[in-house]
C-alpha cells in the first residue's frame, strides 16, 4: 500500500472534516441559526476520501446535491465553504451558490449540484477535455444510485467508453433516493452491473471502508490516466441523517442506521485498522478531532461576521447580463 503514515493521518483529518462538518450544519439548522436546503453527507466519508486520495488539483470531480464532502475531499477551503452556506460574500462562490452549487474550479471541483445526475455529463466533459489536452488528469463523477436511473448517466456512459475517456463514475449506493428503496426502483442488485452494456470495466468496493474504496479507486485512475478508459466504481454505503435535515425518516428503521453507525462506521473501522496495523497513533487522532472542531468554530464565527453580497454584485458571475 502506498499509503503512509502522513497520508493516512491526511485522509483521516479529511474524513473527520466532513463527519464535523455535517453534525455542526445539522445543529445550526435544527436551531434556526443557518437556512436552506441542507444534504448531509456523513456516514459516506470513505467514498468522497477514498477516492479523492489519489487526486491532485489538475484533476476534476463533477459532485450531486449531497456534496459537501465531495468538495472537503477535494481540498476546497473549509472556512470558505462555511461562508458559502451563510450567503456571505466571503464564500467560495461569493454567497451565490449556496450549499447545492459550491464549485471550486482553481482545485478542479466543478460544482455540487442540484439536478439529480447533473454532474455526470460535466465531469465527462472535463475527462474529454483532460484527454485532448493530454494532461494526464482524470475525471470523477460522483452520483447517487438514484441518479443511475438517469438518462445523463446512460448517455454519458456510453460516450466515455467509446472514446476510452479517462473518467471514473462513482455511484454512491446508500439505499435510498430521497425516501424510496433502492431496491424498489432499480431491478439490478449491483448497479455496477449497469456497465456491461457500455463495454466498460467496472468494480464494487466497500463504501464504508477508506482502505477498500482507495484500493479499487486506485485502480480505477489508473487504467484512465493510462488511457485504458473508464470505470463504473460503485460503493455501497449508507447515510447516517436523513435525505435532508428535516427529513422525519418514516421510511427506514431506527435499528437498520443504528447497525450502520455502531458496527460500519467509516471513521471508526479506519480508527481500528490503521491502529492495529501500528500505521498511526490514537492521540495524533485525538489531536486531528480537537484541530478541526477549533478551525470549524472559527469558520463559523467569520462566516457569521463577514458581509452578505451587495445589490451591486446582483449581475456579476452570471452567465446572462442584461
Ligand atoms: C433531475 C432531478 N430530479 C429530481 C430531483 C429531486 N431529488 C433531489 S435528490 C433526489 C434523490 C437522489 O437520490 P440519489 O441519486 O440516490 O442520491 P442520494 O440523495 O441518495 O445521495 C431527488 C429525486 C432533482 N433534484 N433533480
Ligand atoms: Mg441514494
């Protein structure tokens, strides 16, 4: 494995980010402190870390409305995207993308978004653009088992194949699209077998364990940087809130997520293996935990200082002036 010890405590403080990120949202929204239509993301760490290990800045990921961790795995500025969910100018995207459109082009995430199956026909844009700018980079698109039912997902399969484009299509399989089973609306038990129909090598990993979900990913980006085309990587993972914070959850058990959390979760199984295989020390851990609560409490305290955008900002960054 090439993982060492600074990359996993790295990959570790990432997973942790996103874990404390999502519980300080759900406790600002519960309390009427932030608004908006907020998607958490916790209990699908190992995805969105696992994958976004192996990437660099000149790489690209295409995310969904769920993408707070797609973009913290990315390494986008935590403190920026705090600023970003208050509407503040000192966001990410100035205070105009809000928590479904946080994009970050300079470290190649290319957008949260809020169409269902959205991102997966731009993150083969920019495999395309990879491929014929020869830049050796690779794209990922993230997306729900919901949206494989998409017909962006179909079409974009189907192109990525033909030209061999260097894209890896992660479908994060948590069970659910909004509050309807899987099972209920896709006739396929793995969706990963949705990829023999466009010729394209596919793999399942373990979505709630960092070092299954690396290792299939780094094969996975590998084959695409080596211009062997794409992959359809599927995870099967699970999310500990609700479809949004809100959701009353009438359509799943408490004891089904209760299992999930206390015998499958990710930072927890990371926690067990990396310690027992003498990788890294409980206390660097500790010390990771205690790091980002404080630089999550100091992004909230800017973010609430810092200015929302003026009238005058109105007609900037948009695609359309009139
Ligand atoms: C094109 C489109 N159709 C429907 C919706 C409403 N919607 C938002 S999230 C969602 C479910 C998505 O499920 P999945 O892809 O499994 O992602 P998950 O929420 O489970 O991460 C739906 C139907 C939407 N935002 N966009
Ligand atoms: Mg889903």
């Amino acid at each position: 494995m090439d993982l060492n010890r600074e990359r996993l405590l790295e990959a570790y403080r990432r997973m942790r980010m996103i874990r404390a990120f999502e519980e300080k949202l759900n406790d600002l929204v519960s309390a009427g402190k932030l608004g908006g239509f907020l998607h958490l993301y916790a209990g699908e760490e190992a995805v969105a870390v696992g994958v976004c290990s192996h990437l660099g800045d000149d790489d690209f990921v295409g995310s969904t409305h769920r993408g707070h961790g797609h973009c913290i795995a990315k390494g986008v500025d935590v403190a920026g995207m705090m600023a970003e969910l208050f509407g503040r100018s000192t966001g990410v995207c100035k205070g105009k993308g809000g928590s479904m459109h946080i994009a970050d082009i300079d470290k190649g995430m290319l957008g949260a978004n809020g169409i269902v199956g959205g991102g997966i026909p731009l993150a083969t844009g920019a495999g395309l653009t990879a491929k014929q700018k020869k830049t050796g980079g690779v794209s990922i698109a993230f997306f729900g088992d919901g949206a494989s039912n998409q017909g962006q997902f179909h079409e974009s399969l189907n192109m990525a194949s033909n030209w061999k484009l260097p894209v890896v299509y992660v479908v994060e399989n948590n069970g659910y699209g909004e509050f309807t089973p899987t099972s209920f609306v896709v006739p396929v038990k793995d969706i990963a077998d949705r990829s023999v129909s466009y010729g394209m090598h596919s793999l399942i990993a373990d979505g709630m364990d960092f070092f299954d979900v690396y290792e299939k990913a780094g094969e996975a980006i590998e084959r695409a940087r080596k211009g062997e085309g794409p992959t359809l990587l599927e995870c099967k993972t699970y999310r500990f809130y609700g479809h949004y914070i809100g959701d009353p959850l009438a359509y799943r058990s408490k004891d089904e997520a209760e299992d999930w959390k206390q015998n499958r979760d990710p930072l927890d199984r990371f926690e067990s293996r990396a310690v027992e295989a003498g990788l890294v020390d409980p206390d660097d851990l500790r010390e990771i935990d205690g790091a980002v609560a404080s630089e999550l409490e100091a992004a909230i305290e800017a973010a609430e200082a810092a200015p929302l955008p003026g009238p005058e900002e109105v007609l900037t960054d948009v695609y359309v002036n009139p």
